[in-house]
C-alpha cells in the first residue's frame, strides 16, 4: 500500500533495550536505516528493572529485554538472541590459563557487581546462592564498561555478558575463566504490548532484527572462540 510506503520512509522507532543489548542494537539499526533512511530512531539503553519500567509506562514502540519473571498476557514475548554471562579477569589473572573451574574457586575472589535492577546482577547472586557460596563483594558499579575498567585496574573479578567483551575478544586485557555452570545462558526477548497494535515501523524492525539474529550469534561464537584461543595460548 502506498500508505505503508509511506510510513517507512518518514516514520519514527522508539527502542527500549537492556545494557547487555547495546552492544548489538546500534549495528542492527544500523543496517535497519541504511534500508529504510528516512525513519528516525531513539534507542533508550538501561538496565533490567528500568526497561521493565518503561514498557509498563508505555514509554517506546518495542523492548529487548529478557522475559519478565510473571507471565503478562498482554506482553507478547518473543524469543531473540543469546545472551551468554562470563566471568571476567584480568588477562594475567592465575585462572586464566585453567579449564573447567569449580565454582568455589570464585568465593575468595573480589567480586565486582553491577547495581541493583541489573538482570546480570540477578543472575550471579542468583548462581552464587545455589552454589551455597557468599560472594566477596569488593564493589558496586553501574556500568559494563566501568566494570572492564575496574577489572584491568586490579579491583576484582566480574560477570559480565559476552557481547559486551566483543571488542576485547581481540586482545584488551580481559581474560574469561572457564567456571563450571557458566556461561549462564540467558535469552533476550522482543516485548511489546499485544492491545496496542504495532506501528508498521516497529512491525518492520521486529522482523528485520529477528532475521538480523544468525549475524549475531555468528560473532558470539567468534569473541568465544577468541578468548578460548587466548587460554590456550596462556596455558
Ligand atoms: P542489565 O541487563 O544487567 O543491564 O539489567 C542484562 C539482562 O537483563 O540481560
């Protein structure tokens, strides 16, 4: 319909995604715009609790987040992407070169944690507790990147999602240790409201970023396959 047409070449996206999910969005949009030049994006980037805050206000067209904990019939929630969770160290780290850690080689380690209303908080204290182990908190960072940081400079160890290391899988100082249980495979999920009827807009780039997928965990595989090249190498 030339109505349709219409839209796609003058309409607006309003993107809500967790931290994790940055590291990915911008490139799928990316693409998107290249498609379709003439829509204009906003892209929110927060964490968890955040992002579950917004879609219950309505705030954006469209959400990559992983599933909300109570089933919402009226959020439709649509599987996406994997969101593998790594332990991080420093490169010169002593467990760096070993395979198959057991996970209470980690209680004695400082940990640093992302702030409250992270999911990937949730899931470390979450994989601690069932490992009967009290994390060493050293401290406390809202931010990945930050994180990285703080690992390099000696702060501790962390968790952090793979995605988020893509550009360090080339060699920036992060280690990933090979902990049993990890990594934790959690999922992102496209979620939007069922009552309210998708924009063309938004129905368009929930195809494109679903066709989008096997290209992301194409280079998932390939920082996986990186870093486990550089524990061979350290061995
Ligand atoms: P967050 O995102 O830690 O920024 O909340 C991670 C997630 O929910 O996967």
């Amino acid at each position: 319909k030339l109505s349709d047409l219409k839209g796609l070449k003058r309409g607006r996206l309003r993107l809500g995604v967790v931290t994790t999910a940055k590291y990915v969005a911008p490139e799928i949009l990316g693409a998107f715009c290249k498609k379709y030049p003439g829509i204009e994006v906003s892209l929110g980037v927060t964490n968890r609790e955040h992002i579950l805050e917004r879609l219950m206000g309505h705030d954006d067209d469209l959400y990559v987040a992983g599933q909300p904990r109570e089933v919402n019939e009226q959020i439709e929630c649509i599987p996406f992407a994997p969101n593998p969770l790594v332990v991080v160290a420093r490169i010169d780290h002593p467990l760096a070169c070993e395979r198959d850690i057991p996970i209470e080689a980690l209680a004695g380690e400082s940990l640093i944690l992302r702030e409250p209303g992270s999911g990937i908080r949730d899931a470390v204290v979450k994989c601690f507790e069932q490992a009967g182990l009290t994390p060493r908190v050293r401290m406390q960072l809202g931010s990945n990147e930050a994180i990285k940081h703080a690992i390099v400079g000696g702060l501790g160890i962390s968790v952090l999602s793979l995605h988020s290391l893509r550009l360090e899988s080339a060699g920036g100082g992060l280690a990933l240790l090979d902990v049993q249980g990890f990594p934790i495979m959690r999922r992102w999920h496209l979620l939007h409201w069922r009552g309210r009827e998708l924009s063309l807009v938004a129905r368009t780039f929930l195809d494109f970023a679903i066709a989008y997928e096997p290209e992301i965990a194409e280079r998932l595989r390939n920082a996986q396959a990186a870093f486990d090249q550089t524990r061979e190498m350290l061995r």
